[in-house]
C-alpha cells in the first residue's frame, strides 16, 4: 500500500537558517536508509511559501491568490511517498524521518495512505 507523508511545520517555528548540515546529513541517511528497504518511492521539499500559489473555490466563483499568506500558520514543508506492507510500517518509517529531526524543530507528520491502495 502507498501512503504519502505530509511534513507540516510552522514557518515562524524554523531555526534560524533552516537546517544545518548535520540534519541534512541526518535526513540523507534515513532516505538512504528508506531507499535500501525499498519503501520509498519519491520524496521532496517544497519551495518556499511565498513562492505559492492558493486557488479557492467558493459558489462556483475561483479565486488565485499568491504568496506570502500572512495568515499561515503551518505549511507543508515537503512529503514522503511510501510503498509499505501496513499502515503501521508507514506511521514507523514516518516517525523515524521526523525523530531525526531533533528537539529544536516544532515539526508534524500526517500519514495518509492513498485511495485504492490496499
């Protein structure tokens, strides 16, 4: 089954210069770790917000805003798309991406297995 991995973050709630070269190496292990398992089929950050672009539909009338969104107070950062055996494997390869991360980034996962894989 394929679940995607959204990585959820507040933007206020970054370090500093973003991620430092130790949790880059950090992260490049657990994909390669991921890839050698053979549970990872695609992963990727996310430019950022401001680079963006939000299409709402109301009433049938569409609206195209583009960014910076004053109003965002979480974002997705980038994703993970897994091949696993179980939804469980997908919520412990999940948490071991976001365990590297360590204490000082306020950061979320959320799960989602995708429609019409079982």
């Amino acid at each position: 089954m394929r679940h995607l991995v959204l990585i959820r973050l507040d933007p206020n709630q970054v370090p500093e210069g973003g991620p430092d070269e130790d949790l880059i190496a950090k992260v490049n292990d657990i994909i390669e770790e991921m890839t050698k398992a053979g549970v990872l089929l695609d992963t990727a950050g996310l430019r950022p917000i401001e680079e963006g672009t939000r299409i709402r539909q109301s009433g049938g009338t569409q609206t195209v805003v583009d960014g910076p969104f004053t109003e965002s107070k979480e974002i997705i950062g980038g994703y993970l798309l897994l091949q696993t055996r179980s939804p469980e494997e997908a919520a412990e390869w999940a948490s071991r991406f976001l365990r590297v991360h360590g204490p000082e980034w306020e950061i979320e996962v959320e799960v989602r297995q995708l429609e019409g894989q079982n």
